[in-house]
C-alpha cells in the first residue's frame, strides 16, 4: 500500500489526514469529481439529486472494506458523514456554487456494505445525517432509508444519494 491509500477498515493515514479541509467535504467545499462517466449533481427545475457519493478526500477514499467485518461501525459512521458533506457540495456546486439556493433537504439514501447479518444500518447511517447537519444546517434534515449492500463502488464502505428542493 502507498502513502494516501486508503486503509483498509480504518480512516486515513497521516496523508489522509493532511488533506482534511481542503475537498473534505466540508462548507465551502468543492464539488467531488466523478470516478465515472456522470455527473456529480444535476438540477432540475426546483429539484437537486446527487450521485452516489463515497467517503473521499480529494479524490481518495478514505476507508475500504465491509462494516461489521474490517470496518468498524463508528469509522463507518464518520464515513457516512464525509460522503454525506460531499453530496452536499456536490449539489452546492451543480447550484454554481451558490448554496443560499438549497432550500430544503428531501431525500436521503445511505448505502451500507456490511458483512452477513450485520443489522446497525441506522447507527451507521446517522453519520450521514450529523453530516447533513453540519454541511447544510439551515436546510432541515430529510427523510432517509439505511440501505444494506453486499459491495460498494472501490470497496467503499457507504455510499450516500441525496435529494434537495432548490430554489430558482
């Protein structure tokens, strides 16, 4: 494994950590670049719906691996909360960046890759809200389903798809 690997059921190393705060996630953050052939949010009409967003820093996840096997749950919540901050500035961004458009917060959808019989999806998914929170907190919190998956996009651990109600 390289330096700025992600590390295997557990959060990012020094690398990692030294590029928290610049694509974070976080307010103000830009928007993540895809790691395909689509785009990060689109908007239309009063509506903004993200892609699926993973736990990345920079373009690098931060955490690999199955939740109750190699990942903990609470690595897993603080995932779930990063990709839950970068669906967010993924929306922000697909707004020209002007997030005094994000009305309200509709639908979220947390996707979880755990082993077997592993049934704390709404523990692990409550980062993804806490992240909500922090990133949008004017706009309310939304519904939510906590979804369990055998296998995610690069190993991630969680994915998060968000839905927004937008103004014009």
């Amino acid at each position: 494994m390289s330096e700025g690997d992600p590390v295997p059921g557990g959060a990012a190393g020094a690398s990692g950590a030294a590029q928290a705060g610049a694509g974070d996630g976080g307010p103000g953050a830009a928007a993540p670049v895809p790691q395909g052939d689509y785009r990060a949010a689109v908007v239309d009409g009063g509506l903004a719906l993200s892609a699926g967003m993973t736990p990345r820093v920079a373009g690098r996840l931060t955490v690999t691996g199955l939740v109750g096997g190699d990942v903990d749950p609470a690595v897993a919540r603080d995932a779930a909360g990063l990709a839950a901050r970068n669906a967010v500035a993924a929306v922000v961004a697909a707004l020209d960046g002007d997030a005094g458009r994000l009305r309200r917060l509709l639908r979220m959808t947390v996707y979880v890759a755990c082993v077997d019989g592993f049934t704390d999806l709404s523990a692990v998914a409550d980062g993804a809200t806490a992240g909500l929170r922090e990133a949008a907190p004017a706009a309310g919190l939304p519904v939510r389903s906590a979804i369990g998956v055998r296998s995610l996009p690069s190993g991630a651990p969680v994915e998060v798809e968000l839905t927004a109600a937008v103004r014009p």
